[in-house]
C-alpha cells in the first residue's frame, strides 16, 4: 500500500524522529507521497515560530525533502509534489 506523509510525518522523518511503527510502514510502501499543502503547512509553522530552522522554510523544504528523498533508505519511494 502507498502512504501518504502529511506535514508532521514529513518533519519527523526530516528530523530522525519518525516513530518505528510509521518508519516500518513506510520502508514496505511501493512508493511514498508528500502533500502538495506541506510546503505551505511548514511555512505557517515557521512564521509562528513553531518550527526552528536555519534558513527559510522554503529552502528548507525544497533541500531538505530531496535530501530525505535521495537517502539510499528512502529512495525511488519518495514522490515530491514538485
């Protein structure tokens, strides 16, 4: 079954922190998609100041989802709305 990463998901798994039940789930899913509303959901977290990153949200989003997506753990699952 595919899976569908929604914004926490995403940042979690950015962050080392996905849980092992939702990492399992995602190792075995033919392929795995990123919400086309998660890029603006982290920029709404950032402007908050809920979430903490170096650079803007944007770059952290385009850098930071392909490098998750390039991973060798995690590649050729990964599917970026963009």
């Amino acid at each position: 079954m595919n899976v569908l990463l929604d914004t926490c998901a995403l940042l979690a798994l950015a962050s080392g922190e996905l849980p092992d039940g939702a990492a399992a789930a995602l190792r075995t899913a033919p392929e795995a998609w990123v919400s086309v509303v998660s890029p603006w959901e982290v920029a709404i977290k950032a402007a908050a100041g809920k979430l903490q990153r170096m650079e803007p949200a944007f770059v952290w989003f385009l850098t930071g989802t392909r490098s998750i997506a390039c991973s060798p753990q995690w590649r050729k699952r990964m599917r970026l709305p963009f």
